[in-house]
C-alpha cells in the first residue's frame, strides 16, 4: 500500500519493435479490461459517494423519496451542535485509545517471540489467529457469556484470586474497556501475522554478526529488532486506528451502545440517526464529518511513509 | 514460512564465550517460549470454554466449571431445529461466493491493464482505483441503501454482495503480482498472433494462482463476516447472512447459555473450517498485502 509500487518497473520488453514497445499504445483493449471494475466502481462507490455528500446538504428522509429540501449546511451546524454526536465521536475515540496502543505492542511482544521458537509455530498462529476469522456475532455471543455476572468465567477466576468483578458490560465505566479488551482478542492475530511477516525479512546474518560481537537477546531486539521494524509498525499502527474508528459490531452486538448511551459509537449514531430515526440527510452529513476523520489520519500515515523512505 | 535457526547454531564452537552466549540465547528462547504457550492456551479459553458450554446440558450452564456430568449434542440439535441457521449458512454461503468471483475477476482484468497495457492516463487511472481505499464502506450505507431501494434490489443476495465487489485492495493485490511475473512468454504468445484477452486467461491468470487464492479468500471471509451492510440490506429472516441471523436471535435464547454457545459454535464452524484448510494462502494474503506493498 505504499507509494513506491506506483512507479512503473523498468521494463526489459521495452525493445522497440517488440510487441510492448512504448509507442505502441493499447487504449482500446485497455478500455475491455479496465470496464468491468470501472462500472462496478463508479455505480457502487463514486456514485453514492457524491450522492451521499449531495444528500448531506438536503433534508432527506427515508421514508419518503427524493432528497426534500435544501439545507444548506443546516445538517452539519446541527451535528456539530449535538452533544449526541460529540459523545458518541468521543466513544469511537476513546475506544480506539483503548485498543491500539495493546493490539500494536501485544502483537509485537508475541511476534517477537514466536520468531524466536522454531517448534510449534502453527499453534500460536491458531492460537492468535483463529478468533480473527470468527463473526463478529460469534465474538459477542461467546464474550457476552463470559462478561455474565455471576455465571460468566471471568467472574468466576477472579473470584478465585480474591478480585471483585466490576458490572463489566453493565457498568457505564467498565463496558468500553470490556469491549476493548473482547476487541484485543478477536483482532491481535491480524497484527501478530504482520508482525511475524516483517520479522522474517530481517537478514539472518545481522542477528549473527551481533551474536559474535557478544550482543545478548535484549541488545539485539532494542538495536536491531525494532529499527528494522519501523516500516511495518507504522503500518500496523494506522490499520489498526483506522478499523478501530470504525467499530460498529461490538457496540451494537454486546451493548447495544448502552448503558445509556455510554458506548454508543459514531457508526451507530449514523446507523440510529438515519434508519432509526428515517433523517437520512442528517445521517449522510455525519458520515461526511466521520469520513474527513479517517481521510485525516490517512494523511498522517502518508506522511509518515513518506518520511521514511526518505531516510532509507 | 521457512523454520528459522538461531542465531548461534551456525557460528557454534567459536570458544569459551561462544559457549557462554549459546547459553544465555538457550535460556532467553526457553523463557520465550513458557511466555508464548501461556499466552496462546489464554487466547484458547474463550473458544475452549464455548465448546465446553454447549455440550452441557442447560442445566447444568449454572456451575462454572470445565466438567460436564453429562454431555450431551441436546443443545446443537436445538440450534439446529429452532432456528434457520442453516438458511443462513446458505445466505452466507452464496453471498461470500458472489462477492470473492466478483471481485477476482474484475480486479484481476483491472490490474492487468493497469500492469501489462500502455496507454494514456495510466498512472491516473491508478491513483483513482487506489484513492477508493481512502474511502471506508460504512461511510457510505446511507446512499447505497437509497441506491439498492430505488434499484429495487433490497431484500436480494445482489444487495450485499454488489457494492463489496469493487475493493482497490484486489486490484493493488494482482498489480503486484503480475508485474513481478516474466514477460517472456506472453510476448512469445504475442509474436504468435494471441489475443490480450488470451494471454489474460491462458498465460498471466494460470501462474498468478497464489495472488487469486489469497484475494478469493480474504473476500471470502471478509464479506462472509460483514454484519452492518447486511444487517441494513436483508430484513427478511429467510434470506439473512450467519450474522445477522445471530444478532437477531442473539437474545432469544435467554439463560439458555448451552443453546447460545451451542449457536455461537455452529456460527463459527464454517470458517474455522475454512481457515484450517487455507491458512497458509490466508497468512501469505495478509502479510503480502501488509509489507510488499
């Protein structure tokens, strides 16, 4: 995903005369091929992007057809106005402080040390990786049980250890962080993948030449390990921000955004906003607000990328 | 994935200190590994505890504890009787399948136009398919649910499936792919006369099996996992997908905790079977995507 792969490859067919020769333009064909895609593109992505930004500027409503009247920019001075949607921005915010900083060093440690045991690695990648591929829906149907009071098995072994349990998905306080910490679950294998990914791209010899040098575990990884890494923790680090901004599931499916309202997330706002409460236009404005949200942390990953490979 | 060795195997009988720091490194790994296991049987509990639970009889959900008196299939065979689980495994199954085909076979035509023609606009009309990964799907339900209204399509597997099918990550995917593919042999079937089209199908697509495996299946789980766009689109409990069927009946159950965890596994089979029969095309998917590009 980065900008490199952009720039065309040094062609070794670009003989002139040859079949691929530069002069030799392929517009036509380029077209058949390129159709398909561009239909489904423009019809299922550009197209509703414009209409849900023209939208946003209308009073829209679901129940009834066509966009309603103009609006100007009434929808956005509104949801600007709304502590609903400061709460709920807040939430999806606050949950995304919650996750990252875990799923980023989780996943490093885990990696970290994964690829250092050469018996067994199919395991912790079952182990880390198999709650990933699991519905979000079976996610919450097992961690619902587990967060139970009095029944589920999280109560239960800290009880065990003498530690009195919190309302966890009951508790205003403790619901984002049980959401959170059921999120780590499901999620850290994506990273710990990425993770080992990377790691295995560290030239052996480097680990070698600092082993004679007399460099212990610790020196290696502070010295080697994790400057040889940075490409792929930035990376990492803006996935994760960005699929943490867009939480839905969790939040709808554990605690249906409550208790009162404490977890509500952007997406669900959206979601009440326009197919709950039929005002469309005002959920299409939110989506534009949450949209320039993510388009800004993109521009940071950019920049930072960016950065990076000016100083390789 | 190749199994790696320690540093110190290769440069071993260097000495005294040699010896020493083969020692430590020895140590270090093994305590590595204690860490590792503990972590990984924590991350196995949860699914672990499911299973357990759902071969109880409901009863017996109350005690928290792993042994089972008497174990029993009781609480699956309800799942599989009161609900339509296994309309919604079809749902799912049909809706995932739409959307992977779609998606191979427009981003593959799309990238290798983008990688092998040349023509004007190019490098523009790439930066356009890329610039859609800047656009997050959930921004835009509210107009594609207006669009699959007044294209009457709500209620149809088209609904969930069509707008998943245009990703820029798929075409990022295949671009990679063929362009670290040789050009011998496509100018070979060039010089003889052979379509692009042709080269397409019988040159470029037979060697690029592992780009197409890897975007097959991530598409596949990821649409087969897809809650909100479904959720909105399929209202009709006949023709909803694996989860949002389980949201609908999540509450259903009560305390009935054996049926619930009896659901939640059944939910959960298909894809664990999926995952145990391609997890190498998955994990290479993943870190492909992540770092090559």
């Amino acid at each position: 995903m980065s900008i490199e792969t952009v720039t065309p490859r040094a062609r070794p067919a670009e003989v002139p005369g040859s079949p691929a020769s530069p002069r030799q333009s392929h517009g036509r064909p380029a077209i058949g091929f390129l159709l398909p895609f561009a239909l489904l593109y423009l019809a299922f992505i550009i197209g509703p992007a414009v209409y849900g930004l023209i939208m946003s500027f209308f009073d829209a409503s679901l129940v009834r057809p066509g966009l309603g009247s103009f609006a100007g920019f009434g929808n956005y001075a509104e949801a600007l106005q709304d502590p609903d949607f400061w709460s709920s921005l807040w939430h999806t915010v606050w949950f995304t402080i919650l996750t990252t900083p875990p799923l980023i060093v989780l996943a490093f440690v885990l990696a970290l040390l994964a690829d250092r045991v050469n018996r067994g690695r199919w395991f912790f990648r079952l182990a880390f990786f198999a709650p990933f591929i699991l519905p979000s829906a079976v996610v919450a149907l097992i961690w619902i049980f587990m967060y139970t009071p009095e029944l589920g098995l999280i109560e239960a072994a800290l009880s065990k250890i003498g530690i009195a349990s919190p309302a966890w998905l009951g508790d205003p306080n403790w619901a984002m962080p049980s959401l959170a910490l059921t999120t780590v679950w499901w999620t850290l294998g994506f990273n710990f993948i990425l993770y080992l990914a990377g790691l295995q791209e560290i030239p052996r010899e480097l680990y070698e030449a600092s082993a004679i040098d007399g460099a212990g575990p610790w020196q290696q990884i502070r010295r080697i390990t994790i400057p040889m890494l940075g490409r792929t923790t930035t990376l990492v680090a803006v996935l994760q921000v960005i699929a943490s901004l867009k939480v839905f599931d969790q939040m709808y499916l554990m605690t249906s955004g409550g208790p009162n309202f404490a977890t509500r997330s952007i997406l669900q706002y959206v979601y009440d906003q326009g197919f709950t409460n039929f005002r469309l236009g005002y959920a299409a404005a939110v989506s534009m607000l949450f949209f320039l949200v993510v388009l800004a942390v993109s521009a940071v990953w950019f920049s930072l990328v960016r950065r990076q490979e000016k100083e390789v | 994935m190749a199994l790696t060795t320690t540093a110190t195997t290769t440069t071993g009988g260097a000495g005294v200190t040699q010896a020493k720091i083969d020692q430590r490194q020895k140590l270090f790994n093994r305590i590595c590994f204690g860490v590792l296991i503990a972590f990984a049987l924590l991350w196995l509990v949860p699914l672990a505890w499911a299973v357990d639970t759902a071969l109880k009889p409901n009863a017996e959900t109350t005690q928290t504890t792993w042994l089972i008196d008497n174990p029993t299939f009781a609480a699956f065979q309800r799942v599989l009787e009161d609900t339509a689980i296994l309309n919604w495994f079809g749902a799912s199954l049909i809706t995932a399948t739409l959307t992977s085909v779609g998606t191979v076979i427009t981003a593959s035509l799309a990238a290798f136009a983008v990688s092998r023609l040349r023509f004007r606009f190019r490098n523009l009309v790439f930066w356009i398919i890329l610039a859609g990964i800047m656009i997050p799907g959930q921004v835009l339900i509210v107009p594609q649910f207006r669009e699959m209204d007044a294209l009457g399509l709500l209620n149809t597997y088209w609904a969930v499936s069509l707008p998943q099918i245009p990703t820029a990550i798929a075409i990022f995917i295949f671009k990679q792919f063929f362009d670290g593919l040789p050009r011998d042999l496509e100018e070979a079937a060039r010089i003889d006369g052979a379509g692009w089209f042709r080269i397409y199908r019988q040159v470029v697509m037979p060697l690029a099996r592992p780009a197409v495996a890897a975007v097959a299946i991530f598409t596949f789980v990821t649409s087969w996992n897809d809650l909100l766009w479904p959720l909105l689109v399929l209202t009709n409990p006949d023709l909803m997908t694996v989860p949002v069927g389980l949201a609908t009946v999540q509450g259903a159950f009560g305390i009935r905790y054996a049926d619930t965890m009896a659901s939640a596994v059944l939910g959960a089979i298909p894809l664990v079977a999926v995952f145990l029969l391609f997890q190498r095309n998955i994990v290479e998917g993943i870190a492909g995507t992540g770092l090559k590009g």
